[in-house]
C-alpha cells in the first residue's frame, strides 16, 4: 500500500478550524519567548506560493502566500504579534485583519501576477484568516516553549508527545501519543510539534522519575519512513517524514534559536575584527539580520528606561567602509567598526536639560537610523577626536549623535560608544556649518 502524505485530502481534520476556546485552553499564558520569536520575524518577504519559505525560514520571515503588498503584510505580521503578546484576541485580530484587507480591494477572491508572468487566483475569506491566525501563533508558542524546555532540561530531561486525544487527532499523530524521549533525541528535530495545519499537538517537559514511574510511555522513537515530496515552487525533490504535512518537518524553536545565536556570533566578532573586516561582515548582514539587531536594540532601550544603569550595552551598527577609508585618509584608523550604545549613557542623553533631547521613540529604532545618516563629521576641534553622525528630523531639524572611536585594539569595556545626541536648534545648526575647515571634517554627506 503506498504511503500518503498528511496534506492529502482525505485528513479530514486538516479541514477543521480550532474553535477559539479550544485555542484559549491550549495556550492561555504566551511565554515571554513566543513574543521575542514574533517580533525576530519582523522582515515580510512576498510570495506566491507557500513552499517559497521552506521550514526554518519562517523563523525569519513572514508571508502570507499571494499577498503581494508588502504593507499589508507588515500589517498582518503586526497584529499577530500583538495576539502573541496578549494585547488582542484571535477574533480581534480576524476583525481587524478583515477591515484592512476590504479597505485595500483584497478581500474575497483576487488574481495576482507572479514573477514568472503567471496569473495565481488567492482567495481572503474567514476561514484561511482562521488558519493564518493559527498557524503563526502556534508556530510562535512552540517556539518560545522550546527555549524554557531546554532551559530546565537538568531537572526536566525528557518530553512527552500529548495529543488532544479527541476524534479530531490525525490517526498519525494519534500513534504519537505518549512518545517520551530526551528533550535532546533526533526525534524532536523532525516531530516537535506542530506537525501540520492546525495540528494542535503539544508536549509535556517530564522529570526522570516521572518517566520510570510510568511503563505506558513510549520509550523508542517510532520506526518511521520517509517519502518523496517534490516542491512545486524550486522542482527539487526531497525527503520528509511521512506523517507529517510538507513544510512543517523541522523544530521550530531550534530554528529560531540558531538564528540568534548566528547574530550574537556575529556581533562579537564584528567587536573583535579589525574595523574594515568587521564593517564588511556588517554590511553583509540581509534586512532580515538588520531588522532582527534593531529589534534586539529596542528590547535594550526599554530595559534601560525601566531600570537604573547597570553596565549594559547594545550593539546599534557599523562605521561603514566608506567611513572607515576617509578616516584613513586623515591618518585615523578605528580599531575596530562596532557602534555600541551604553544605557548609562542613555540615561544621561534622556534626561540632560542643557539639550534638546532626542524623542524616546527616535532612540528606539537607532540602529535603523545610522543606516542612512544624512552627514558623517570628524570633530577635531576637542582634544579627544570623535565622529558626529548627523540625521534629518521633523520640520526642517537635525539630531546629532557623538561617537567615540577607539584606535587601540579593542578589549573588554574598549568598543566604539555613542556617547550623547541631542537634537540641534537653527542656530547650532549654522554653528556647526561655521566650523567646517576649522578642526570640523565633513566625511560623507551634506549638511
């Protein structure tokens, strides 16, 4: 008898939308990681077809295949985001999600053109808004799960799998019930769940005296074959388990994680590299990278408005290469490209009265902003150098941000700091202009 996918139409229970009670019960308190997983997938990526994000690269982006607006998109990520964080229902975010998509002309059945010329037909209607909904909100709770589970694997070792044990349970995921295994089995790469579309399959972390008190569980991994599946989007053949639906065969929250540990791994080397190999790696990072540093950059700006200066800093960017070589043009050569931020000095440029401070919400999305500065200056004019970063404010204004660069080899506590910013008043404005030729460097831009 030949092996069937879980997508194939006779699974009935793909066709069935949870009920939002039942969603309620099975996550009631969204752990703080599920909110960190959604906000990391703050980049949308236009598709127009589901298997153009395969697997893990949904812990990067978001995409609702034929969507082919990108503000919708944001839109749509966004109010997903908030039902993760607890500040709006599912029925919320359904109604809401209705409302933008009548008003843009998307609602009901729609023809999009593809890049390869041809015509898709994309419908919008309640029941995929159900399972979008659904969808991303379990993928983000997994997600979040898996990093408590390995946080207390030490006293909790092992995973049980947990149907919902009802006549809606896929007769696959049903075999799967009560498997119970090291949290670090192979297994868990594949069937850490969930295993498909609206697949409402979850585990329980089990202490080890739990499991030997308990001869019912399931102590192997099942005997499972593979098949082939072609994807219709690249032509490539692949290999995915058998019971589970194509596209949902990895951990999730494994996926997630490599993601930040690729851009931690990166913003310590980018602090130990000489400036213009870090500059470089920097700029190789795609928006999805960069979005996810500014991302981790307001999580440390709202940290730092709750709590006194503790030592903390964020990286918020790169000095660029362009920067980097006419500072060696004037004999200067950083030691290295990062452009970190203290909360100490936060603290400090937020609360200065001699300044006119720099809105909260402008400091917030920094690393956004030194991507487009609109001046570089070297100032020369004080015995310590230091570069000025110049940005175009609201009505015709300037924000000037001060960074001190090192040119000694970085070590601990030694990295290049924003040390103060401040937003300029026309006369400082004309002020700074004066000062050109006369210890003040324009390096790249206008003023």
């Amino acid at each position: 008898m030949p092996l069937r996918l879980a997508a194939d139409p006779g699974d009935t229970p793909l066709q069935t939308p949870a009920t939002p009670g039942e969603f309620a019960r099975a996550f009631r308190l969204p752990p703080a990681e599920a909110v960190d997983y959604m906000q990391g997938r703050d980049r949308v990526r236009i598709t127009y077809d589901w298997t153009e994000l395969w697997q893990d690269e949904h812990a990067r982006q978001f995409t609702v295949s034929r969507l082919v607006r990108a503000d919708l998109l944001d839109a749509l990520r966004r109010g997903i985001e908030r039902s993760v964080d607890g500040d709006l229902t599912r029925r919320d975010w359904i109604k809401d999600a209705r409302a933008v998509l009548v008003q843009e002309g998307w609602w009901g059945e729609k023809q999009v053109v593809g890049p390869d010329g041809r015509v898709r037909t994309t419908h919008f209607n309640p029941r995929r808004l159900e399972l979008i909904y659904d969808v991303n909100t379990r993928m983000a709770y997994a997600a979040g799960r898996w990093e408590r589970l390995q946080a207390a694997k030490a006293t909790h070792p092992y995973l049980r799998y947990v149907t919902r044990n009802d006549e809606r349970v896929r007769a696959s995921h049903r075999a799967w019930h009560n498997v119970t295994l090291p949290v670090d089995d192979p297994w868990w790469q594949t069937h850490y769940p969930p295993n498909g579309w609206r697949c409402r399959c979850t585990v329980a972390p089990l202490r080890e005296r739990d499991v030997e008190a308990a001869p019912a569980l399931k102590r192997q991994a099942p005997d499972e074959p593979t098949v082939a599946w072609k994807n219709p989007h690249t032509g490539e053949v692949l290999e995915i388990p058998a019971n589970i639906d194509p596209g949902f065969g990895y951990n999730v929250g494994q996926a997630s994680q490599r993601w930040k540990s690729l851009l931690d791994a990166v913003a310590g080397r980018i602090v130990r590299l000489p400036a213009l190999e870090g500059a470089a790696l920097f700029e190789s990072l795609d928006d999805v990278a960069l979005g996810k540093v500014a991302d981790v950059f307001a999580g440390f700006f709202a940290e730092a408005l709750a709590e006194p200066p503790s030592g903390r800093m964020a990286l918020a960017g790169a000095i660029s290469r362009r920067i980097l070589a006419r500072l060696a043009n004037a004999g200067i050569t950083p030691a290295s490209a990062e452009i970190m931020v203290r909360d100490k000095d936060l603290w400090h440029a937020l609360r200065d009265t001699k300044t006119h401070a720099i809105a909260q919400a402008w400091w917030a999305r920094l690393p956004v902003h030194l991507r487009a500065p609109q001046a570089v200056l070297l100032d020369k004019t004080h015995a310590e150098p230091a570069l000025i970063y110049v940005f175009a404010a609201q009505h015709e204004k300037k924000i000037l941000l001060k960074l001190d660069y090192r040119i000694k080899k970085p070590q601990r506590a030694s990295v290049n700091i924003v040390r103060t910013g401040a937003v300029l008043s026309d006369g400082e404005i004309e002020s700074l202009r004066g000062q050109m030729g006369k210890g003040m460097v324009l390096l790249d831009g206008h003023l």
